[in-house]
C-alpha cells in the first residue's frame, strides 16, 4: 500500500519560463556573460588604459600642435624682423652711400671708376632691399598668413591686418619716392650736373630716404606689437586647451567609469542574485532559485547552487514524506490502541513496510496473546462457575439430608448407630465432593495462575527487554523475582 | 521524478538590479566638474578693453583735424566717459608735444624722422589718405597739366602764360605756401621731386585762404588737400589722372599723403580703443564725405612714380570702394 503524499508548497507567482523545460542556461542578451570572468576583467583593464591613454594621447597631440603653431610663429617673426632690420641697413647705407658719391664727385679729380663702383653698389643695395620689401609685402604680411591670421582674429585684433596692409603700402610708397629721388642724383652725377644733384640730395633724397625708413620702422615696429598680440591669442588657446583637456579628462574618467560600471556589473549583478536566492533560502522561502544567464564562472555557480537547492528540497520533501507516512501509521495504530483500550481486542492493525508496522506487528501479538489469556480465563470464570454452581447444590442438598435426619428422630434418645451411619456417610461423602470440589478449584485457579504468568508485569529495564514469545525464562524471572513487587 | 517540473515554477531571482550607488557619486562628480570647467572658462575669457573714464587730447595737423573732430565726436557718443580733445597746430607742433607727452596723439601728415624722433616706441598708425589737387579760378579752362608742366609752372619757371597750355593769355600766378607747411613738403616731395617753389609766398598756412586767393586772383593756381576744396575753384588733372581713389591706387596720381596718428606704445585702455574705432565703418564712412580716402580696403600698389625710369615689377590692383566717394569737381 503506498500512502498519498501531500502536495509540495508551489509559489504563487508565475515566471516566464514556466512553460520551458528545465535547463540550467538561459540565453543571455549580454554577450559579456560568455566570457570568463579573468578574461572580461583583463579587457575592461586594457579598455581603460586604452580610454586613458587615447584621451592623453590626444591632449598631448593638441598641445604639441599649439606648440607647434607657437614655434612656427616667432620663427617667422624672427626672420621677417632680419629681413626687414637688414632693409634698414641698407636704407641707410644707400644714404651714406649717395653722399659719398657726390662727394667723391665734388672732389678736384674724381675718380671714374670710384664713381662707377660708387654707383654699382647704390643700385646694388637698392635691388637688394627692393627684394626685402617686395618678398615682405608679398609674402609675410598677417593677411597672406592663414594661421596668423586666425590667432590675431582669436585676439581680437584682427583690424591690425589692415593696418599692417597700410603700413606696407605706405613704406612701398616712399621706397619708390626714394629710389626715383636716388635714381635722378645718380644721373645728375653722371652728367656731371653736380649743383643740382647736391641739392637734389639735400632737398629730395635725404627726406625721402627719411620718410622711407620712417615707413620701414613701422612696419618693424608692428611685428614687434604682433608678438604682444599673438602672446595673448596663445594664452587664450592655452586655456581653451586647458578647458579641453579637463573636459577630455572628465569623459575619459566617464568613459572608463562607465567600462568599470559595466563591467563589475556583470559580476555583481549575478552575485547579488545569488546572494538573495541564498538569503531567502535562510529566511526559508525554498522555492526560490537563482536564474543562471550566461556562460562564465558564476553562471557554473548559479547552476550547482540550483542543482544543490534541487537535491536539498527533494530530500526535505522525502524525509516530510516519510514523517508524513510514519505519523500516519502511528495515528492509526493509536486509534485501534484506543479501541482496545475501550475493551475491543481485535488485533487488526494494517501491516505495512515501515518500522511502525513492526510495532503494530507487536501490538497485534500482545493484543492477540492478551485475548487469548482473556478467553482462556473466561473459560476457567466458567468453569469456577459450573463448579460453584454444583458444590452449591451438593452443599445444599447435605443441608437438606441434615434438616431430614435431624427432623425424623428426636437427637436426644439417642442416635441409632445405623441412622448416625448413615449421616457420617453422607457428611464424609459431602466432604469428600466439596474436598473434590477445591482440587477443581485448586487445578483451575493453577491454570489461570499459569496464564497470568506468561506476561510479566513487573517494571524491568527497557534495554532488557527480551523476546516476548519467551515465556518460560519470563516465569523464571517473574520467581527470580522479590516477591513483595506484585 | 516529476518533483523536477516544478521547479521553474520557482521564484528566480534573475531580475532584480543592484542598486549603482557608485553610478550615482560619478554623476555628481561629473556634475560638479563641469561646473568648475564652465567656471574656468568664464574666468579665462579674454577680457574685452573697457574703454575706462579718460581724456584724450590730440594735437597736430590741420588738414586732418575736421576727420579727426568728426571722429571724436562720434566716439564720444559711443563712449560718454571718453572726453576727446582736438587742436590743430601742425604736424611738427603735434610731434613735439607728443615726445614732451603732453598730448596723447599727434596728428601728422609727414613721417616722424627716426633721427629727430628715435624713441623705439613711437608707433605710427595711418588712418587714411589724403588726396590733394592743383585749383584753379573756375575761368581758367584747362583741364589737364602735364607733370612736367607742373614742375615748370612751379619751380623751374618755364612756363609763365596760360597760353603755353592751352589756356587763355594769362600769366600764371603761383600761389606758394610757407616752407613750414606740411602740404608744400607733400607737393615738392612727390609732385616737384624736390625741386625749389617759385612763386607769390603766403604768410599764412591756411588752406582757406589759399582757396580764397585762388578764387580771386586771375590765373592764380595753387593746391590744396580735397577736404577744403569749395565750388569756388576748380580742380586739374595730372597727367590726365584726377585725385580719385583709383587713381591713387593706380599710383597714376603722385600727389597724395598718408595721414598718421603717432602715439609712444600702445596702451590698451581709451587710446588702443581710440585708435581701432578710427579703423571702424563708422569712421571710414565719414572719411569720404569729408574729402579723405578710407585706406582699409585699399591695395597698395608697388607701381613706379611717373618719375621712375627704371620699371618696377607693377602689382596693380583695383579695388571696388565700399564707401561712396564724392567726387569734388
């Protein structure tokens, strides 16, 4: 006979994998739960280190290239600011030049070929810094200099381009003043026209030579000021640089906080899971379990802990089952030990496979012996009964043979020997049956005495207790016995 | 056993997310950066120059002082706690007064020679051009004089009767300002090439009354910057080229000035914003109307003279004007 189990306690709320069968791994949509655990760490380091170094690595080339862009620009001043100081010098020099040379023309002999050289040089020296000053105007003014341009526009002095333009026009103009003035003198010299070419040179050259380094001052001048403007313009990229790095920093620490976020996620959410199935396992809930996403270290894990919470459940749910079984058959061998105890001696406990049935075996027996002792006693009750029953009627009727002697002859004549005979006769006949009558008695009383016997009823010790079929060492025991414990 | 099918009917745990108390200090760590970045920037913008509480005083040149009082004005009315002086005096007065620092900007229509003025921070800003023309009295019907011509009208002495240039039979009279003016150094600088002016001196360097004696002495002819020209003389050609911004450009017409403002250094403050509120549309507006030329959008040209034998490697460039120019006739 098997017995019902009872239904094992389900959980309330439905989850969507209620329908699937059992399988340890879910699919996981995060594709980082396949990876182990070392691997995944190793990359999200390496990521970091990457985000760090690409963030550095860019702020430094922004840096390097401002550098760069700086460099560049004071190199260009410097040799814009020789070209033009060289221009200077010859400026000046066409200017003691041509005094020379009209001196040397004044002079009582002149010589032809002083006055040639003289004249080669002047026309030398003019080429050269027509050269300068062309080459500069056409080349190294801010406006023709993108990048220059857009420093001083960051300055925000970008009206100093048109300035600078002025300002190369004006020494253009009165370089063409000068070498026109420069040209006639020489001319004038040649021709041997030397009153005019002195005052010339007085009136015309030398202010116009005057005027034309004015002009060439200024434009050195304002490279000079460039400097100072441009120095601003840097230190306003170099903030803008120091603002980009700070928010380079800011989103490489983002980024690598958001690598670190998602990484130690992926450990600690199925580790948090993990912790809360374990603690609702503590606080008793044993139906919850742990879901298991992904491939890696923690996922073979979460597997084994649903397997050991599996196998721990069943276990619990076999040894209640058996506890379930074992109360039951004790409920009902307690019912039928009531029946008993109320007077039936029926032995009829249900036999099954379990330790309970031995007992009930046990208690069948006893109950079986006990109503056997019992009828076997009501049989002796019976017997004393019958026996009772008939030495009540012989002792009866001795009273009434008693009463009739007694009555048919008075006592007092004296007894005939044969009617007193005949009395003893009957009273030694009557003690004999009633002598009988206790033998019966004596034999039934033995008899019971014999089946009381067989069960022990003093209090022996419980690891003591033998085979209860063994009645004959029980009787032995029982005489063994002190016999003020009944 | 079948005990295995109840088990996803078990509570998982699968979707509960950990709370990212880490995620939420990075986002109030993020927070505050920016605010500290957005602080650095706001602290580190360039300053804007304020035009401060000041008085500015300029002195020199005459024939630029009605730009320059204009100017003033106008600056003045953008920026009421700039007071902004004006004298007149000539460019070497100016120049002076500028090295004694007594005044904050000297207008002048010659260049500071390095020689008298070699303090190295003596900057030179030019602020626009100046054209200048030879007048005549509006009965004199020539149009057009020669370079050459002019040179023999002025000093040479060669020709001496209109009629030698197709005028009427009137003796040409000169009018000769005094060696001190700024505008004869301009004319015998480019025009003459340095030649000694002849003719009727004036005392006086007044362009008004240049322009007067002009308009009244018969076959007088004198010159004069655009900006005093008046209906009551006429201007003439050189070689054919009147004083028009092309032409200056061109480098067809000699007889032209730049105008500088020189100041010792800049200093930021009123003066360096001064002196870029001359560079501004509002003043290179005012420029034409008063008779100058704007030089912001103008090319320069590194053209020869008509007095250069040798050719000069030419850039000519046209530039279309952004302001109107009057033409004064």
């Amino acid at each position: 006979m098997s017995f019902s189990n009872q239904p094992m306690s389900m959980s309330a709320a439905q989850t969507p994998f209620s329908n699937r069968p059992f399988s340890s791994h879910h699919p996981s949509r995060n594709p980082f739960l396949h990876i182990p655990i070392a691997q995944r760490l190793t990359l999200g380091f390496l990521l970091a280190a990457l985000i760090a170094a690409v963030a550095a690595g860019a702020v430094g080339f922004g840096h390097v290239q401002s550098l760069s862009k700086e460099t560049n620009f004071y190199q260009n001043l410097l040799r814009t600011n020789t070209d033009l100081t060289t221009g200077a010098t010859y400026l000046q020099l066409m200017d003691a030049k041509l005094h020379e040379t009209l001196t040397d023309a004044l002079a009582p002999a002149p010589s032809q070929e002083t006055l040639v050289l003289n004249q080669q040089a002047l026309r030398d020296l003019a080429t050269r810094y027509n050269a300068i000053l062309t080459n500069y105007t056409q080349h190294d003014l801010i406006s023709q200099q993108p990048s220059q341009m857009t420093l001083l526009t960051e300055a925000g002095n970008e009206d100093q381009a048109t300035q600078q333009q002025a300002q190369a026009g004006s020494a253009l103009r009165t370089w063409q003043v000068y070498r026109d003035a420069q040209e006639q003198v020489l001319q004038d010299i040649s021709t041997g026209n030397l009153t005019e070419a002195q005052s010339l040179i007085r009136f015309q050259a030398e202010p116009t030579n005057t005027d034309a380094l004015s002009a060439l001052r200024t434009l050195i001048q304002f490279d000079e000021n460039l400097a100072t403007f441009v120095s601003a313009a840097f230190s306003v990229e170099e903030q803008n640089l120091l603002l980009t790095t700070l928010i380079a920093a800011l989103i490489a620490c983002l980024c690598i906080g958001l690598v670190g976020w998602f990484i130690s996620n992926t450990i600690i959410k199925p580790l948090h899971q993990l912790r809360l199935v374990t603690q609702a396992i503590g606080a008793g809930q044993l139906d919850s379990r742990v879901m298991v996403r992904g491939r890696d270290e923690i996922a073979d894990v979460s597997a084994s802990v649903n397997g050991m919470l599996d196998t721990i459940v069943g276990l619990l749910q076999e040894t209640r089952g058996q506890r379930d079984a074992l109360t039951n058959a004790a409920n009902h061998l307690f019912s039928y030990m009531q029946g008993v105890s109320a007077g039936e001696l029926r032995a009829s406990a249900t036999l099954s496979n379990d330790p309970i049935s031995l007992l009930a075996d046990a208690f069948n027996f006893t109950i079986s012996r006990f109503r056997r002792f019992v009828l076997r006693t009501q049989v002796g009750i019976e017997q004393l009964e019958v026996v009772s029953r008939q030495e009540v009627a012989r002792s009866d009727a001795f009273v009434q043979a008693v009463h009739t002697y007694h009555g048919s002859s008075p006592l007092k004549q004296g007894v005939s020997g044969s009617q007193g005979q005949d009395l003893a006769r009957v009273a030694v006949g009557f003690a004999q049956d009633v002598t009988m009558m206790a033998r019966h008695v004596g034999a039934i009383a033995q008899e019971l005495r014999t089946n009381v016997t067989t069960f022990k009823i003093e209090t022996v010790d419980n690891t003591t207790r033998s085979n209860l079929l063994d009645a004959a060492a029980n009787q032995r025991f029982v005489q063994e016995l002190p016999q003020g414990n009944t | 056993m079948d005990e295995h099918k109840h088990m996803y009917m078990n509570r998982w745990y699968g979707h509960q997310r950990p709370i990212g108390t880490a995620w939420c200090q990075l986002g109030r760590l993020t927070v505050i950066c920016f605010f500290v970045a957005i602080l650095l920037t706001s602290c580190g913008s360039t300053d804007t120059p304020q035009a401060s509480s000041g008085h500015l005083l300029i002195v020199g040149s005459t024939a630029m002082q009605p730009l320059v009082t204009a100017a003033a004005a106008l600056f003045e009315k953008a920026n009421p706690r700039v007071q902004v002086e004006v004298r007149g005096g000539g460019s070497l007065s100016g120049l002076s007064a500028l090295v004694n620092q007594e005044a904050d900007i000297a207008d002048s229509d010659v260049y500071a020679d390095p020689a008298i003025y070699p303090d190295p921070s003596l900057t030179d800003h030019i602020i626009c051009v100046i054209p200048f023309a030879l007048v005549v009295a509006p009965d004199i019907p020539v149009l057009s004089l020669t370079h050459q011509q002019v040179i023999d009208i002025f000093s040479t002495g060669k020709i001496r009767n209109w009629k030698e240039v197709n005028g009427p039979n009137l003796p040409i009279v000169p009018i000769v300002r005094p060696t001190t003016s700024g505008t004869r150094a301009v004319f015998r600088k480019y025009v003459l090439g340095g030649r000694d002016e002849r003719g009727t001196l004036l005392t006086t360097d007044s362009s008004t009354d240049i322009r007067d004696t002009v308009a009244h002495t018969p076959g007088a002819i004198g010159y004069l910057a655009l900006s005093v020209l008046s209906p009551s003389v006429r201007a003439i050609a050189i070689d054919g080229q009147m004083a028009t911004r092309e032409g200056i450009e061109s480098g067809h017409y000699p007889f032209w000035a730049y105008e500088h403002m020189y100041t010792l250094g800049i200093h930021p403050g009123s003066l360096s914003t001064y002196l870029s509120f001359m560079q501004t549309a509002p003043v290179q507006q005012l420029e034409p109307r008063l008779g100058y030329i704007p030089t912001v959008n103008m090319k320069f040209s590194s053209a020869g003279s008509s007095h250069s034998k040798t050719s000069l490697s030419n850039t000519l460039v046209f530039h279309e004007s952004e302001a109107t120019l009057r033409e004064f006739f």
